[in-house]
C-alpha cells in the first residue's frame, strides 16, 4: 500500500517537516583524521573531538562547539533564580565556572557560551545538553532548591530551570 491508500492510523502523524527534529550541527558523516578546529584547537581523533597536540597535515574543520557559538545558538539553557541565587550569586556562579572547565577539559564539545544577568535572573547558555542538565544537578546538589528540566523534541535541546 501505498501512503495515499494506507488507512488512518489514530495516533499516527508524518511530520510536517520531515528532518527538521534533526539537529542541525551534528556531523553528518565522520570527518577525515585528524582534523583539528582552527577556532578552538580542538582534534577530531578516534571518532570523537579530544584536547590533543596539532597533529601535522590536519584539515581544518569548525567544530560544533565553535559552531555553536559563533551562531548564537545554544543547546542548552540554565536559568537561575530566586533570593538565595541573588544573595550568593557568586558562590552560584563559582559552582557553574567549575563544572564547565571539569566537561570541557573531558568533553571539548561540552562548553559555556554565555552568562548574562537579567534582573535578579543569571541565564547560563551551553553548546551541549549533558553540561546544562549538569549544572542544574549540581546547583540542586550544593544549594538544595528546586529543579526542572524541559527537553526539546528529540532531547536536543534542555532547559533547567533551578530556584531558591
């Protein structure tokens, strides 16, 4: 059968646009070894982004994390408020710089790209999910409060909300 002829399936949908869950800065095909990031100095080497030396006759390709950056499109949001988060912010903001230099230096694609102050609100964009849902954990850990995460379709995308 058929898509035309196939009887309705309740439940069943095809996607408007098909594809567009997909997230538009994961590779599409693995890179030729090694490469390296001329933005970051990043090596791809063994399948996956690593700190390494510059290896000789690299080719040079963006990574996603620069990638990211560059386009102002994060995948992951933290948004801290609340009067404890105000009162301490630096301790608050001590904590995320902490977590976010122990990923990168294991996870290179795994970085902050920005922390701006609105109000009495600090909003904490990542280039990856794992380094979002982290901080927001932690912060849970060290400081109690409450946390909620809200994923994307496909989970490419998180927002963790953490207050007190």
């Amino acid at each position: 059968m058929t898509d035309h002829t196939r009887p309705f399936k309740p439940g069943e949908h095809k996607p408007v646009y098909p594809g567009l869950e997909d997230d538009p800065y994961a590779l599409r095909s693995k890179l030729s070894e090694p490469s390296v990031c001329p933005t970051c100095g990043a090596v791809y080497h063994g399948g996956r982004w690593q700190w390494l030396s510059r290896p000789e006759h690299a080719q040079e390709v963006v990574c996603t994390a620069c990638h990211r950056t560059a386009d102002g499109v994060p995948a992951g949001y933290v948004y801290i408020d609340g009067a404890f988060a105000v009162d301490h912010r630096s301790e608050v903001l001590e904590l995320v710089n902490h977590h976010a230099a122990r990923a990168k230096a294991e996870h290179p694609m795994e970085r902050i790209i920005a922390i701006e102050t609105e109000g009495d609100a600090t909003v904490v964009t990542t280039t990856g999910v794992h380094l979002a849902r982290d901080i927001g954990s932690a912060l849970k850990s060290a400081f109690q409060g409450t946390l909620d995460l809200k994923y994307g379709p496909g989970e490419k995308l998180v927002r963790a909300y953490w207050r007190r």
